[in-house]
C-alpha cells in the first residue's frame, strides 16, 4: 500500500485502489499510473492525484510529464501530445508529435520532420506557441535558451532566445556539449575552442581550449592528453588544482567529486586538499540535497558532514534524497527495512516505520510504502508548516487583502503609515516568514517576505517561478506580463497582474539558500509610473 504522509510522519492518504504506481507531488499534481481501458483498449495508462487524494485527472495517457505553472504536456492514446491544464483541459488545438516537461513555463514542442529528425519550437503556460516549429529544441534556464535555426542546408549557429521567442545572443556560437545558463553562465564554443559568456553574449573565459567542463564556484576544469587529464583553474586561466584527474564533477559547497582513470573516487577542496582519497567505489557531495558528504566501498556506505567528520546519526544504514522539503528519509542498522526521516543536523524526528520513504515535496507531502501490520497515525497535509507560518490563520480584522498559497502567508495592510511586523518565532519543525509591509504616498504598498526554502541554485528560477504563480493562482488575478529579470546568482522572477483594477508587481528573488517575496500594489489603479519604477528597482529584499 503506498500513501502520502506529512512532516509529522502522519499518514494524510492513502493512493486509491487500481493505482499502482504513483510519484511526488508537483505543483499540486502527481503523477499516477494503473490499468484502464481507453478507446476500447485495455493498457497502462497514466492519470494525475490532486492534493486531496482524489484521481483528478482519470487514466488515460500513454505518456506525461509533471505539471508546472498549471500546464502539463501529455501524450494521448494515439500517440499525439497536447497541452493540458488542472482540469485536464486541452488548452491549445495544436499537436505536436513530441513534448517535453515544463522548464521555467516553457515547453519544447517538436514535429517530426519529413526529412527525419524533428523541428521544434516552445508554447507557454497557456499554451502559446512562442515561434514556428524550425528550431533545434532545447530546455530554457535562466530565462533563455540555446538553440539553432534549421534551413535547407541544416543546422547553422546557435544563439540564445527569450521566452518571446527575441534573439538575445546572436546566433554565432557551435554547440559545446549541453549550453545552457547556470549562474549567469554558459559554455559554447567559438573557432574550434570552448569558453564562457555571460547574458549579454560577452565572453566571461576566453574561448583557448577545446574542453573545458564542470564549471562551478569560480573554477572550471580543463581536460589534457586524451581529456581525461583534469586540472581545475580560474576564470583567468590561472592553475588553481593541477591534479590530474581522471575526472571531475563541479564545486558545490566548497567540495567536488573527483576520480581516477580507473573508476574510483574521492573527494577534495577548493585548496586540492583530499577530505577523502580516490580509493572508494563511489562519492557523492550531497550536501544541499541531504547535508552531508557520502562515500561507499563495496555494500560499506559512510555518510559525513561537511567538515568530513562522521555524520552524527550513529548506526545510519541509508539516507534518501530529501527532494524539496527539509527532512531526510534514512534507515539504521538496527531498523532493519524500516525508515524513517531526519534533518539534515542528524536529528530522528520521525521513527522509522516505513518499507519505503521517499522526500518532500513542495506541497508538504512525501510518498511512501506503509508495512504490513503496522498501525499508522492519520492526519492532515501540513500546508506551509516545512516552510512558514500557518496559512490557515484566520486574516486579522484590519487586512487589506490577505493571501495563501502552499509555502506561505502574509496579509497586506491598509495604506496609511508604514508598518512593519514580524511574526513570533516559530516551533520545532516549522520555520516563520518575517513579513514587512511599508505603505507609501499615493497608495502604493510593498511586502516583504522571507521564505527560508531550501534548493539547489540551479533550481532556483524555476522555484522562483514557481512561487509567483502559485500567489497569482490564489488571488485569482491576470497576467499582462512576465519576465526573468536575474543578475549573477541572484535569480528574480517578476510578474505584471491586475485583478479588478488592482495593478500588481510581484517579485520572487532566489539567491542561495534563501527567498524572499515581495508584492507593490497599486492600489489607486495607475499603472508603470516612473515613482513606482523608481521605487522598485531601488528595493532590496535582503534582510
């Protein structure tokens, strides 16, 4: 039997009979899969569980991919895609004969050409084919994506395009394995040798070597002799790490995976300092997903925090991804099968009692396997709670406007003089936004918030995205606008709504570990003035 629990442990429901496979929640979706008869054909097929437990999208497709921004690409039983929204509403007429998942509210769409191969473009959220389909696909990050127009005699350069489908970064670069930007970079080659530029198509590292991989944290590796050679150096080209290494992975943390050319692995730091030799079967630096570092000889897995010292959950057996959430699911020596969920500080907080356990998502919920004979407590999803103040709080008596969404909630006040407030500090296990709301002249009101999530930097835009719309789908207003307004590792996505009248600016800012929110209202109905502008762009969300 599988089910959903919450970050109590607490079983909230269990996945519906017929169903057999089932996966984490997405923007408020998961993905099921179970036997079901479609078009007089008896087959698997996929549908999607909605937060309450119900099948809100029957079994019907062959294939899907998650949903994001409300929109979904799926494949019918006849082997076409479309778009679908919550409902499981075709939302645009146009189909396609290949999706892909949604990247920052984009999705490549490709036909097949007759030629062969295929020719591809990307639609929105709302379905909104952005260009002909006449490019090569490709995933946006960052706000862009890397691509290359097809014509008669093939594929030409690549440049970079926005998500209005404009040339951002003229088409003049070869393709240097996978090009996309991560932290304001990205790597393309130019004249046989590889460099990286910025957004303005500026090159940040000289284009002088015909490799060059796992750039992170100020340093990339160079490949030497047969490119197995690695020796990580600066953005000036100066030999930072000589090595040599078999292989590399990028610096996250302050540490990076390295090997030989005989498979095995260890782990240094940004001074080639070995926290662990390359004598082990596997390593892994895991320390924004589950806090600590891990290496493995043969069935002999040690897990170790940061500074390489051992972990301090003793006897620790497994530990599993912690996915969005804060918690780890972990097993132990003496538990057996059984698992149970950790922070990433060691600290037991749910017993182990589960035959399978996997992370938190978003939504508070992690999917697991219950065990036969076992009595399991029931509760409620915790909405907000991993993240933030209760949203279920009822809205004080002098609120303006007050707003939920999943990670968070805060109310907006009057306009008059400039508040500010902070909730109280929060219990074990649940963190609180410190909220700041400041009313200005003319009826403009700015809030602030701080939402202490959790992620990896490269999925910091796309969470950042994701929190905006998941606030615009709360408060029912329109989008007239969207844009990635990102500088350096500062991830910022902003959206333009109106509601009734109403003009929005909602900013989400990712930078690190570390999210803030803030949303102008303009409450008297004028809309892009040069004082709000002004105000805006001298706002900085950091405490």
């Amino acid at each position: 039997r599988k089910a959903y629990i919450n970050t109590k442990g607490e079983v909230v429901f269990e996945v519906p009979d017929g169903i057999k496979y089932a996966y984490d929640f997405e923007d408020g979706m998961a993905r099921i899969k179970g036997v079901a008869t479609v078009n007089g054909k008896r087959d698997w097929y996929y549908g999607f569980l909605d937060l309450k437990g119900n099948i809100a999208i029957p079994l019907q497709f062959k294939k899907v991919y998650d949903f994001s921004s409300g929109a979904a690409a799926v494949q019918f039983a006849d082997g076409k895609w479309y778009i679908i929204n919550k409902q499981g509403q075709k939302i645009q007429e146009r189909v396609f004969d290949r999706a892909s998942w949604f990247y920052e509210g984009m999705c490549e769409v490709c036909d097949k050409a007759a030629s062969g191969g295929y020719h591809c473009s990307w639609v929105d959220s709302t379905g909104k084919l952005i260009l002909p389909l006449e490019y090569v696909g490709g995933t946006y990050s960052e706000g862009l994506v890397a691509t290359a127009k097809i014509g008669s005699s093939g594929i030409a350069s690549y440049g970079f395009l926005d998500k209005k489908g404009n040339v951002v970064i003229p088409f003049q670069f070869k393709q240097a394995g996978s090009t996309s930007f991560d932290n304001g970079l990205a790597r393309v080659q130019k004249n046989g040798k590889t460099g990286l530029i910025d957004k303005t198509g500026k090159f940040v590292v000289e284009p002088k070597y015909g490799t060059l991989n796992s750039v992170g944290e100020g340093l990339f590796a160079i490949g030497f002799g047969n490119f197995s050679d690695f020796k990580f150096y600066d953005f000036d080209y100066n030999l930072v790490i000589p090595g040599p290494f078999g292989g590399v992975d990028p610096f996250e943390n302050g540490h990076a995976v390295v090997s030989s050319d005989d498979y095995k692995y260890g782990i240094i730091n940004k001074k080639g300092e070995y926290i662990f030799p390359i004598e082990y079967d596997g390593a892994y630096n895991d320390i924004e997903d589950r806090g600590m570092l891990i290496v493995y000889k043969g069935k002999d897995w040690m897990y170790y925090g940061p500074d390489g010292k051992e972990h301090p959950m003793d006897g620790l057996d497994w530990a599993g991804s912690a996915h969005d959430g804060d918690l780890i699911p972990y097993s132990t020596q003496s538990s057996g099968d059984k698992r149970g969920y950790m922070t990433k500080d060691g600290e037991m907080v749910i017993e182990p009692q589960f035959c399978k356990a996997g992370g938190f998502s978003i939504s508070g919920l992690a999917l697991v396997t219950l065990c036969e004979g076992v009595r399991y407590v029931t509760g409620d999803r915790q909405v907000g709670t991993a993240y933030s103040n209760d949203p279920e709080e009822e809205s004080t008596s002098d609120s303006w406007q007050s707003f939920s969404f999943d990670q968070s909630r805060f109310d907006v006040s009057l306009p008059g003089e400039p508040t500010v407030e902070a909730p109280e500090e929060g219990t074990k296990g649940q963190y609180q936004s410190s909220v700041k709301l400041v009313s200005g002249d003319d009826g403009y009101i700015i809030t602030y918030q701080e939402l202490p999530l959790h992620v990896k930097a490269k999925k910091a835009l796309e969470l950042s995205e994701t929190i905006g719309k998941n606030f615009i789908e709360r408060i029912g207003a329109n989008i007239t606008d969207e844009r990635d307004i990102s500088n350096g590792d500062m991830k910022v996505h902003e959206f333009d709504l109106e509601k009734e009248g109403v003009y929005y600016h909602t900013r989400v800012y990712v930078q690190g570990n570390d999210s803030w929110m803030i949303v102008f209202l303009n409450v008297k109905g004028k809309k892009n003035s040069e004082q709000e502008k002004k105000f805006l762009n001298s706002f900085d969300p950091r405490p």
